[in-house]
C-alpha cells in the first residue's frame, strides 16, 4: 500500500487555463505556502486573514514592480480541490502575463506542477478515489454529451459507489472465514456458506454487467471507425457528404477519382462516429489506384464497422453475395447498403435484391438516410446509451474488473468442491485485491505517475 503523503508536502504552480491568448487565463497554486506566495506578491489586502471561498481584487506586484490587476480566490484546507490551501489568480490572457505571474511565484518558493498533479494530490489527500480522478480526465476529454455524462457520473462516484458495495459485501465475509481460520482446531464455522454462494453469485452478476458495459462504454469514450467501402462509383463519397450535410470529398462520374481514404467525424446521438471514405475497391493497372485499394483494404481491416455501399443500378446480386463474404471473412460489424434507389424506385431494388438487413439509400437524394443513422447507432449501441447506470470506459478498470470476475469464478469452484477456508481466503484476497486496484486502495507511486501523466498540466 503507497504511503500516500510521503514527498508531498511542497507548493506547485501552474496555469489552469488553455495556453494562448484569451481573456483571462487562470494560475493555480496548490500547497501549504500557496496563501503566504500569493500573499507577498498581493500587497491590496493580507489574504492570510481572509476567509476561505472568498475573492480579492487587487493588484500583483513583484519588487514594487506592476505585474497585472488580478482576482484572487482563496480555497484553504481542507474545503478545496486538492485538500490543501488552493489559490488562483486570474489574471488577463496575455501570455506574457501569464508567465511573469508564474516566474513570480516559482521565485518565491513554488515549483512547477507535474501534468495532473493537483489531482493526484486530490486523490493523495482522500478527496476523491481512483476511479473519480480519472474520471476527471475523461471530463476534460469528453466532447459528446454522452461522454460528458457517463464523466460526471463517474466523478460523483457512481462507478466508486458500486464497486464500494462490491468489496464490503466481500470483506464481511472474508472477515468472517478468516476467523474460522483462527480456531481450525476446534471446527467451527463462522461464515454461513449457503448465504456466501448467494452473495458470489450476486457479485459475478454485477461484476459480468460492468465488465460487458465496457463494449459501449469504449464506443462512449472512443467513438466508433466506419469504413465506407465498395466498387468505384457506387456513391460512398456521396454518402460521406450527405452525412456530414458537407460537400467534404470530391464526387465525380469517373471511376477511381477517390484515390486515398478520406476521414470526417459526425456526432450522431451522443456517439462519435470516424467516416473513412475509401477507394473503390476492384482490379486495376493504375499503380496508384491499386495502392488507394490496398489502404481500403486495410481501413476495412481496422474498422469497427463496415459499411458495404453497391449500386443497385450497375451491380448483380451475385456480385454483392461475393463481395459480402470478403466482409463478413473478416468477423466485422457490418451494414450492406442498396444506393441509387432514386434511379430505379425502391421496389426495383428490392426485387433484383434478396436478402436479410439490406438497407436501400439514395445517397443524392438524401432518401432513407435517417434510417441509416438510426442503424448505426443501433449496430454499436444495440439500443439507447443509458449513461445514468455505470458504464465502464476505462481499459484499466476492465482489466482488473475480468481478474476480479476470475476470481469470484475460482471462490464458486472452490465452494462446490468444498475447498478449505484458508484456499477459499486466498481468492478472496485476490479478488479484493484487484477491486483496490481501481480505486486506488491498493496502488503504487509508479501506477499513479503513470495515471496522472496522462491529464493535461493545471489540473
């Protein structure tokens, strides 16, 4: 277990705001010579005398030189972000500014902030677990609102909550067949098995649930790669414009004209999706050409889902069965898609078409596209983002979440096989073991390093 106030006891100092110029740009000082540094640069008032949660305008001065008229705002001990006197000086935008502000408190006995490191102490402090800090990353990274939401959620410990419940159900027990442990001799039995095997069974549902939310919870995060893929002038860079409602790739009646990939981002009910408009697919001499085939290809690879674009004009239906099955080779995701249905009538397509889950577009004419749009987020979501239960979205919970469901399994095993209490101890310990590791109960200084490294420099 990390000592977690050993070699933080120091003052750091960082600008909280984006780099650049803006109206006001925001400096930060966590620590416990944060109020006295700000104080002697501060001559308007003696801010050690303030209250907490209180703002002071004055002006900065550093050796009787004008720094900038500033705002100050006082977070004292324990009532702050970090669980240590905070100050933040806003100041205007200018960067120059900016820096003669920071180089003034670095002078006075500050250091600069190592990325993440006012919520690493946060978490040092004990003012929020594991799970909740690195929530706060994914709330600065969220640019959805299903991402905001699920970052929220996990920031007011909704995710904590759950896996809290987890380990104390676990350790009630654990506590008690670790006592049986101490009086082997006499055979007692202090745990009652039947109400245990209930409880295992109750966890390894819970813990299945979070560790298959993380199929959503990583589209959430991470949004989706969709390959738009097909024969040369099937339409797929119409389709590409249409869905962004933006003339994005050039569209032309001569085949080839898309001779590289092509990737845009649309926002479709909370969920990124990554459009990769990829060269028509079919053999050619053209050297150029056949290298734009061979990418399509490969994007088609690393998609998550496919979309397989044919011409219901043009094309046969043994050739899309043919092309179909390269997909479906590929154990992908995917959507085959009718374009063109403006030129021959819907009906005409379905008729000259067979097949289950076969979607007829017209690109151009913006016909059936909400259809599409409602099927992508189906295909990813397999239904309605409800980011008011606990999602998981983090590679590092999951992981230790699928140990965590290994280890319920061996403590079932070892029940049905009447194992001994001192073996039934040692998965249990295991298993509370890496239920700590998520929230940070049981960590080390590396791990945390290498999480925080990870925030942006101020927070």
């Amino acid at each position: 277990m990390l000592n977690k106030l050993s070699g933080w006891d120091d003052t750091i100092v960082a600008l909280a705001t984006p780099h650049g110029v803006g109206a006001i740009g925001i400096i930060r000082l966590s620590g416990s010579l944060s109020i006295p540094i700000v104080n002697d640069l501060f001559p308007s008032k003696d801010l050690r005398v303030q209250l907490s949660h209180t703002m002071h305008v004055g002006l900065l001065k550093e050796n009787g030189k004008m720094l900038d008229e500033v705002v100050v705002s006082l977070f004292k001990n324990p009532r702050s972000y970090t669980g240590e006197d905070v100050v933040e000086i806003s100041c205007h935008g200018s960067p120059y500014i900016q820096e003669q502000v920071i180089n003034a408190c670095i002078a006075k006995g500050a250091r600069l902030a190592r990325p993440g490191e006012f919520t690493q102490r946060a978490f040092l402090k004990g003012k929020l677990d594991l799970t909740q800090a690195e929530a706060v990353a994914d709330l600065i990274a969220s640019n959805t609102e299903a991402s905001r939401n699920t970052a929220i959620h996990n920031i007011r410990g909704g995710f904590s909550s759950v896996l809290k419940e987890l380990r104390e159900q676990l350790i009630q027990f654990s506590s008690l067949i670790e006592l049986e442990l101490d009086f082997a001799t006499e055979d007692v039995e202090f745990a009652d098995r039947t109400k245990f095997y209930t409880l295992i069974e109750h966890l390894s549902l819970q813990t299945l649930q979070l560790v298959d939310s993380f199929q959503l919870g990583n589209v959430i995060k991470n949004g989706v790669n969709i390959a738009i893929v097909g024969k040369p002038n099937a339409g797929k860079s119409t389709l590409l414009n249409t869905l962004l409602n933006e003339n994005r790739a050039i569209v032309s009646e001569i085949a080839g004209t898309t001779r590289d990939t092509i990737e845009e981002v649309i926002n479709i009910n909370g969920i990124l999706f990554r459009l990769i408009d990829t060269a028509g697919i079919r053999e050619s001499k053209d050297v150029i050409e056949l290298i734009g085939v061979g990418k399509s290809r490969e994007k088609m690879k690393e998609s998550d889902l496919v979309l397989y674009l044919f011409d219901v004009v043009e094309e046969s239906q043994a050739a899309v069965e043919t092309a179909l099955l390269e997909v479906q080779q590929l154990n992908k995701n995917y959507i085959a898609i009718g374009n063109k249905i403006d030129q021959i009538g819907e009906e005409a397509a379905q008729q000259k078409f067979s097949g289950d889950g076969i979607l007829f577009i017209s690109a151009k004419a913006k016909q059936h596209i909400t259809i599409l749009k409602e099927r992508l987020v189906d295909k990813v979501v397999q239904g309605t983002v409800h980011t008011e239960s606990t999602i998981v979205t983090n590679a590092r919970h999951y992981a230790a979440l699928k140990e965590v469901q290994q280890s319920l399994s061996d403590i079932k095993n070892g029940m049905d096989n009447n194992l001994p209490g001192d073996l039934l101890a040692l998965d249990i310990r295991r298993c509370l073991h890496y239920l700590g590791e998520i929230t940070g109960e049981v960590t080390n200084e590396d791990r945390l390093d290498y999480i925080f490294s990870k925030f942006c420099i101020g927070k």
